[in-house]
C-alpha cells in the first residue's frame, strides 16, 4: 500500500537559510519528501522503511538549524564567557527567543552531528619555549557544553572563572585550543559525531589532541549520541594567566538531527 506524500508546512527560514557558502543543506520538508520517493518511487510496491532509513543516514540527509556570530569579540585573563547557545534541538528560531514548537524528528535520540566553524588567534607572544605555534602550553581556548532543555531558561552563568571550578585550566574537555603566541586568524571546522568512537588515552587521541588541539574527551561521540529534542549547544571562550587573550573572529554551529 503506498501512502501519500507527506505535506510539511515549514516556515521560509528553516527551508532557505543564508549559509554564507554554496553547501546545501536539506529542510525538514525536503528530508521527508526525500524519505517518501525513496521508499514509495523506487521500487514497484516500495522497499522496506528499514532500508530508507539506511540510504539517508548513508547519504547524511538530515535537517539542521545554524547559529553564528561575525563580530569581534576578545576574551582576556580569567574573563570566560558564553558566546553562544544553538536552537534548541529539533525546535526552530523565534524571534522573541521563546520554545517553538517540536519539530519532526525520529527516536528518543535524534542529534546525529554538530559542526563547529571557528575564526581565531591568540594574543600572539609569550608562551613557554618552544610551545610557540603549537597546541601545547596554550591557555586559550573554547569550550562547548550540552545545556538540558530544563536548564534551557536559567539564567546564563556570569563571566569569569576562578580556581577549582570546571574547565579552569584546559583539559579534555575542551573543544578546540588556539596555537600558542600565535597572531594570525586561523580557521578551524570541528565535527562531533554521532559515529565517532576514539576513547581518551588512545595514542589516536593523544595524536589528534597535539596535532589538530582538540580535546580526547571530545572524540568518542558520547554528547552527540545523548542529546534529546530541547538540548541546546553551549560554547565558551577562555583565557588564562595575564596577558593571555582570545580572539574571536567569528562563530558557527550547526546541529544536524535525523528525520
């Protein structure tokens, strides 16, 4: 028996989003008519949901939302602070930040991936010997936390970290360190997975964490894997000891979630 075609109402933003680059990236709407035609207009009497379900998450056809920041912000000594809280997961944008609506999603569990887009340096002197322009001796660096939807509407921690508390100094926690004394701007896109599996403590974690400044805690796709519909991402910068300061350029996160 083939069932109709699905008629999703979504509004224009979550089915055109200004990406700011030429990757297109799949609406709600266009995920469950892609789900429909493969299951019901590829074979005679139609193939197994089962099968469906493969071919898209193979093809990692999912919905996303983004949020970013353009504009310069410098963290200095011990002055930590939030720089950004994603939507919501499997919820969309409101302008008066309130919950919208849930969104079509599948299982209890439905993140599949977040990609972190991040422009940034460091003060660009100092540093212990022979650490300049590595990842080691590097106290600055960001943060990215699983806020639960029942901390959703908490009021934002205030800036500043003192001794003992979380991520005080950096550690595996971390999602990404800027090079030591290093000044020019540099680029990085880190993908958290749903698939990803590299414990900490393995020598591949031990060599992404020198070579690419990630933390091993990050590599196992444990957060992915756990956040349910209404978890939001949450991403710090810090900065340690005097002079030390991080310079953000610009800002992105795109979370992904199977539908």
């Amino acid at each position: 028996m083939e069932f109709p075609a699905p008629n999703i109402e979504t509004s224009s933003e979550s089915e055109v989003e200004d990406t700011g680059d030429s990757t297109f990236y799949p609406s709600i709407s266009d995920a469950l008519t892609v789900r429909y035609l493969l299951q019901w207009k590829v074979v005679a009497g139609g193939i197994p949901p089962e099968i469906a379900d493969m071919i898209i998450e193979a093809a990692e056809y999912w919905a996303s939302t983004e949020v970013k920041i353009d504009h310069k912000i410098v963290v200095r000594q011990d002055a930590d602070r939030e720089l950004l809280r994603t939507v919501p997961l499997c919820h969309e944008k409101t302008s008066d930040g309130s919950l919208s609506k849930l969104l079509p999603h599948r299982l209890a569990h439905p993140c599949r991936k977040i990609v972190f887009n991040l422009d940034c340096h460091d003060q660009g002197w100092g540093g212990e010997p022979g650490c300049r322009g590595t990842y080691r001796g590097s106290h600055t660096w960001f943060n990215a936390e699983v806020v639960p939807l029942e901390n959703e509407h908490e009021e934002v921690r205030k800036a500043g970290t003192k001794p003992g508390e979380p991520n005080f100094m950096a550690n595996g926690n971390k999602l990404q360190s800027n090079l030591a004394a290093t000044v020019e701007t540099k680029h990085y896109t880190t993908t958290w997975h749903h698939l990803d599996a590299i414990e900490p403590g393995t020598p591949e974690a031990e060599e992404i964490e020198q070579a690419q400044g990630r933390g091993q805690a990050t590599l196992d796709g444990r957060r992915v894997r756990e956040m349910r519909p209404g978890d939001s991402i949450s991403v710090w910068g810090r900065a340690r000891f005097g002079g030390w300061a991080n310079h953000v350029q610009g800002l992105s996160v795109r979370v992904f979630w199977a539908v």
